[in-house]
C-alpha cells in the first residue's frame, strides 16, 4: 500500500501543494500557484532541487489545481489516482465539532460551510479546495485536517471569553486556537528530542511565523493559547495586532467615524511589525534595528515583550515546565529575538547558552545551558508532513 499523500493548502487567492511519504515526511515535489483569479497568477513547481516557474492566468481553484496536475504531468513525478493513499486538507476553522482529522463527505463539506462565520477569510478557500479535489481525484480518500483541533483539549476556563451567556451559547464565541497542526508535530518531537515520554512532557510551544502564536502544553494536550475565536489574538505577527483594548473598535468608529471594515482591515493587514516599523517582515526588521532604526527597535522590543509575557503566564498555567519550544521563521532563525525573549529568566529556571544559541541551524536542536532545568529548544516545524502523517493515520484506520 503506498504511503503517498498529496496535501494541500488552498488560501484566500492562492494553492500550496507538496507529494510526500506519509511515513517519512521525505517529498517528492512541491508548488505554490499564487495569485488566483488575478490578471497573472504564477505557479512554481519545485522537483528534483529545480524550480520551474511559470506566469499565466489562472482563473479559479480548478484551474489552480489542474496547472498543478499538469506540472506534475510536465516535470515529474507521475502522480495518478491509484498511487495516492490521500489527499490531505488544511482547514483552518473547525469550530468545537472536530478534535481529529476526518474523511471528506458531503455531510463534512456542509458543516465545514456552516462554520464560515467564524472564519470568513480562510474557511470558504479552504472548502474550494476540498471540493475541487474531490472532483479530480474522486477515487482518492480526502481527509480535512483542521488548524484548531489540536486545541480542543483546552479546559473551559481557558477557551471562555467572558462574556455574556448568549454570546457563547448561541454565536460560539470562545477561543478556539490556531497552528494546531504545528503544535502537533512540534511538541512530538520536542519530547523526542528531550526523550522524556510526551504525556508526561510539559511545554510552552512559541510558534513564531508570519502569523504567530504561543501554547501551554500539557503531557502532549493543549491547555491554552494565544489566538482565540480569529486568528488576531495574541502576538504581535507581521501584519496583525494581536491582543489589544476590545474598546479600541467603540473609540475609532466614535472618534473618526471608521466602519467595522476599515477597523478590521485595518488590524489584520496593516498593523504588528508592518504598523511599528513599516515592514513585515522580521528580518528586515532585525536589520533595520541593528542599524539604530528607532521604528524597528521599538517594533522588536514590542514584539519580545509580547512572547515574553505569554511564556510567564503560560509557565504559571502549567505549574510545572519542561521545556519551552521555539518554531515557525522567527524562532527557528532569530537568536536576537531568543534572546530578548528568554534571556534573564534564570530564576524561573529558563537559561540560555549564548553560543549554542547564536549557532545558526535548521536542525532541532538544545539552546539551553547545561545546567537549566527548563530546556529551550528550536524545532523547525513541517505543517505539511503532519497533515500526511494525520491523514494516513485516518486513512488506515477506516480500511
Ligand atoms: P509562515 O508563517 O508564512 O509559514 P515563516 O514561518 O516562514 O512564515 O516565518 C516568516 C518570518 O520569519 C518572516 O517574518 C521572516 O522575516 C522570519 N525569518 C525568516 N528567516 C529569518 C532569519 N534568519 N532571521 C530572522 N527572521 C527570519
């Protein structure tokens, strides 16, 4: 039986795909076709260590996942219906109804439409993607794995907003938590890495992206999280505000007149790194501080302060800590930011080693002291490889 999964990732105008061992994690090809149902999308088809770029119009979901097929057809690998064991979905929202991967049906494509309110921006993409699938591959088993179910485990203290009893009965508002997926595969391996058993294993996982988060993990379950019902809650991330006065809204649409639109836009795409310090992106960021930048020093210090925060009082939820684990680009690659956020916490018993954490690597590896009791660890995180092995799991597990 082959172990083959082809996982994908439909965003609101673009398609991420990769063929992988579910097994192994080792990939055979991967691509992202961008812009879609603009004027001219691109696709990438990565193989072999080649990329073979192409620029065209690519008019919808089908057509993205057609061209797809097609650089597959044109640059390898063959890849047919019968050498797949899965397609493997992101989905980002599952609500409180999913705490596993599930197989694709149409019961499965209502409910996920169903929870589009909660996540207008990425679920209705994601449901273009299943259905488009579904359609070119009707013989494959179609697993959605969901961003929140790892997240499922919180306890009701932590997921309720405080808030009226309508509010949450009748609209779902609670937090729900995002990057479950990574969360998954990042604390698995964590606890390898420390080679204590993950159940009795507890951490604090940073995952430090473009968009970013932090988790309270408990013998491998989650117990808490930054991002709430949206993904906007929390960290400051490159575009997003994270945690702020809910007031904020009432005071800009009385003060200047803003709709809820301007407002939201506003604090999804122009806010975080991008409105402290006028990019997004963390390494230019970094940069730009080092060169004495005052916009991007106070960005940086924003930014440190907030993960710092989150890793005391998840260190306090938790009780006892193992480990505090860093992924996503700014965790794995930024030891400045490592260091800002850890750094002097010895009395908590979280201490760093200067080199082994200024050492560059895309290993997992220690960059604690020898002697610290809580490790610090940096594994890179692999979304795509969790999403196969999870929908193999499922696969096997109904033949
Ligand atoms: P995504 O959330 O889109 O998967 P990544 O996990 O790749 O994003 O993280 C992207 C972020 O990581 C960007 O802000 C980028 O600047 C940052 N980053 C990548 N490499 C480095 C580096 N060497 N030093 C500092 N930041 C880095």
């Amino acid at each position: 039986m082959t172990e083959r999964v082809l996982v994908l990732n439909a965003g609101s105008s673009s398609l991420k795909y990769r063929l992988l061992d579910g097994s192994t994690g080792a990939a055979e090809a991967s691509g992202t076709v961008e812009r879609i149902g603009e004027e001219s999308g691109t696709l990438t088809h990565s193989v072999g260590g080649e990329d073979h770029t192409e620029e065209r119009h690519v008019a919808d979901f089908e057509d993205a996942l057609r061209s797809a097929l097609d650089a597959f057809d044109r640059h390898g690998p063959a890849i047919d219906q019968g050498g797949l064991a899965a397609v493997g979905h992101r989905v980002v929202h599952g609500g409180d109804l999913f705490a596993a991967p599930v197989v694709v049906d149409d019961r499965l494509l209502t409910t996920v439409e169903d929870l589009v309110p909660l996540a207008p921006l990425h679920n209705p993409a994601n449901l273009e993607g299943l259905r488009v699938a579904r359609r070119l591959f009707p013989d494959v088993p179609q697993v959605a794995v969901f961003d929140t179910a790892f997240h499922q485990t919180m306890p009701e203290h932590a997921y309720t907003y405080a808030v009226p009893l309508a509010w949450r009965e009748e609209h779902r508002i609670r937090r729900y938590g995002f990057h479950g997926t990574s969360y998954a595969f990042v604390s698995r391996r964590a606890a390898e890495l420390l080679g204590r058993p993950l159940d009795d294993t507890n951490m604090v996982v940073l995952h430090l992206g473009n968009g970013a988060s932090a988790a309270a993990v408990l013998g491998g379950r989650s117990v808490d999280t930054s991002m709430g019902l949206t993904p906007l809650e929390g960290l400051v991330m490159g575009t997003r505000s994270g945690d702020l006065d809910p007031a904020i809204h009432g005071h800009l649409h009385r003060e200047l007149g803003w709709s809820l639109d301007d407002i939201d836009r506003a604090l999804y795409r122009e806010s975080g790194l991008l409105g402290l310090a006028g990019a997004n992106d963390f390494r230019e960021v970094s940069q730009r501080r080092a060169a004495g930048d005052a916009a991007a020093t106070l960005a940086f210090d924003v930014y440190a302060y907030r993960v710092r925060k989150y890793v005391g009082a998840y260190y306090a939820a938790l009780g006892e800590l193992h480990a505090v684990v860093l992924t996503g680009g700014v965790g794995q690659h930024s030891a400045e930011l490592r260091a800002a956020a850890l750094g002097g916490l010895f009395r908590l018993g979280i201490e760093l080693d200067a080199s082994r954490n200024e050492a560059p690597s895309h290993d997992a590896r220690v960059v604690s002291a020898d002697g610290s009791e809580v490790a610090v660890l940096v594994v890179p995180t692999d979304e795509e490889w969790e999403i196969a092995r999870q929908a193999l799991e499922v696969v096997r597990g109904a033949r």
